[in-house]
C-alpha cells in the first residue's frame, strides 16, 4: 500500500485543497496521514474525515516586529525534529503540501529523509512559508499563470486548485428550503472567509433594509458574528460557517460577494458564479488577495472593491451591475481553461511516489 502525508494549515484554504484529494487518494489505495498544528483549524477539519491526524509544534514567522519573533523559532525547530521522527515512523512514499507555516518543517524535514515533497502555492506570489519551503520541494503546483515567474523552471507545474466534487453537486431547491428562502427571489450569497469579516458584515447588514426589497441575502458571517436581532427577518438567512450544506447553499445563490482568497476565487470559478470580490487590504496582509482578484477582474469573472473604497453606495451599485449583468460573467467564466485539478495534482503524486 502507498503511503502519503498531508500538511498545511493556519487557514481553511490552506486545507480545503488537500480534502479536495482525499477521495481520489483513497481510491488509488493510499494510506492517508495528516501533520498540522496542535489546535489549528486543520485539526478538526481533517478529523471529521477519521483520518490519522499528527500535531507538532509550530511557529510562525512574521514581516514584523513582534516579541515572538525571538520565541517562534525554537518552536520551528521543535516542530522540525517532531517531523522527522513522524516521517522516520510512517515510512511515507510522498508528502503533499498545501502550505501555512506548520508545513515548512515537514517539508524540510520530508528532503533530509529523502521523500519527495510536492506544494501547493495558491496566490500569484509565493508567501513567505512556500518561499521557504520551495528549495525542498520535488515540484511546486500553483492555480495562476502569472505565478510561474516566481517559481524554479524545473520545478513549477500549473494546476490550478484542487476542488472538491461535492461543491459540483449542489441542489438549489435543498438551499433554499435550509434558509427558508422563496423560489422566485434572487440570492446573493456572502461569504467574508473562514473567520469572517466585520467590517463586511456591518456593511451588508446596514444595507438589508433596501437589499431585501430586491434580494434574498444568505450571509456566513464567520464564528461569534451573528446577530441575534436579525434572526427573524424575512428574506435573510446568516450562519457563521457552512459545512456539508454549503454546496446548496452555493447552488441557491445566483451572485456571491467574497474575500479573495485563491482557493475561494477558484471554486466560485469552477461554479461559475458571478461574484463581487473584496480583498484583505495590503495593511491587513501581504496583498495577495488584491492580486488574486485583478486577476479574475482582468478575466472578465468578477468585479473588484477595495476595501478602502468599500461603503453602502459603492456596493449597492455593484450588486445591481453584477446582477443585472451576470450572464456575461458566466459566460467569460465558461471559456476559462480551468485544468482538472485534482486529478493533475495526482499524477504528480502518483509519479513522485513511484519514483522515490
């Protein structure tokens, strides 16, 4: 039986991609092992798949100043020797990164034992984990063209990001019926990423007296922002996350307003939904989701606020524009040439683990 070791972590997106792969592994007959952080949110996502899930020490390593910039290296290094022991006890023939900084001592630790390691870079520019753990890398996957230049010639590989099926498989009528929601009354669907944003969600919950005129408003507003003075009103349905009902609820929505984090840009891709795009300011991250979304905008898939620019006017208007005018998203979002992701992915798994 092959064996394979999954990493990544900090975020959802930087796990979602490897769920992504689980059923095909397991078809293929790999024996499926998962390294993370201690308490991350990688550890009860993965577990609720009963999948062996291993926590070392983790560190992470800032642009900034910061007091634990002193500390977190001993934590890496920690983190680096707990990793090796791992790989030395599991004997597995590949690693596959989906990258956070738990994930750079696995794959250092993944070239000193000699297995090939294979990452994942989600956003146009790699981040400072990926940068890191690039030279250990057997190949480097990534979901944009313009991401190749950053990247090692022998080493890159174009995927685009692995998706899970059951997204693909939504029913419209199952989502409305969760929220409550009539037939005939469009969807916007909100979604501020997995821990929320409440700058959004003020925004949007200011608007909800003229939204709910036209729209029907499905807001996951991230974990301890719901407001309970909104629970009965008609026409809006808010939960802080979605599990295995959110491909209805995706199916349900006809617009969707999002971050831009890589991998949620490619599944609203990949369903082909037109979306409004708000990216992490460059003050709150390293600006990669305001690439990540000129991107798309340039594509003809979605349109772009700043968060600076980001009040009621702006985004009333821009809800109109996109609604009315969705089906010219749709269609540019049609013509992309959006690989097989996970099944491109694979292959350079199976390869790698034939060849270890």
């Amino acid at each position: 039986m092959k064996r394979i070791i999954l990493t990544g972590g900090g975020t959802a997106g930087h796990v979602t991609p490897n769920i992504a792969l689980l059923p095909r592994l397991k078809e293929l007959g790999y024996e499926i092992h998962y390294i993370g952080s201690y308490n991350g949110i990688e550890r009860k996502l993965i577990e609720q798949y009963h999948i062996p899930y291993y926590g070392i020490s983790s560190g992470k390593l800032r642009r900034y100043f910061d007091w634990k910039n002193f500390s977190d290296p001993f934590k890496v290094l920690k983190g680096y020797g707990q990793a090796r022991s791992l790989l030395k006890k599991l004997k597995p023939d590949v690693v596959f990164s989906k990258g956070g900084f738990v994930s750079v001592p696995v794959v250092m630790a993944a070239k000193h034992r000699k297995i090939p390691a294979i990452i994942h870079e989600s956003d146009i520019t790699p981040g400072l984990a990926n940068k890191l753990a690039i030279p250990n890398a057997y190949k480097v996957c990534c979901n944009f063209p313009e991401t190749l230049k950053y990247l090692p010639t022998e080493k890159a590989v174009l995927t685009g990001s692995p998706i899970r099926k059951e997204l693909l498989s939504g029913n419209r009528l199952n989502g409305l019926a969760y929220c409550h929601f009539q037939s005939g009354k469009p969807v916007i669907l909100i979604i501020g990423g997995s821990s929320g944003s409440q700058f959004i969600n003020e925004i949007v919950r200011s608007l909800l007296p003229e939204l709910l005129q036209t729209y029907q408003v499905l807001h996951l507003c991230g974990k301890g922002n719901l407001d309970a003075s909104r629970n009965n009103t008609t026409g809006y349905a808010q939960f802080e996350y979605a599990n295995k009902e959110l491909s209805d609820l995706f199916a349900a929505a006809d617009i969707v307003i999002s971050r831009a984090g890589a991998n949620a840009i490619c599944e609203l891709l990949a369903l082909r939904k037109p979306n409004i795009l708000i990216p992490l300011s460059a003050n709150a991250s390293r600006g990669d989701q305001i690439l990540n979304a000129r991107s798309f905008e340039r594509q003809g898939y979605s349109i772009v606020i700043e968060e600076e620019q980001l009040n009621q006017t702006v985004l009333r208007d821009s809800i109109d524009k996109l609604y009315k005018n969705r089906s010219q998203y749709i269609k540019a979002m049609e013509k992309s040439k959006q690989l097989n992701s996970v099944e491109t992915v694979i292959q350079l798994i199976e390869h790698a683990a034939e060849n270890a």
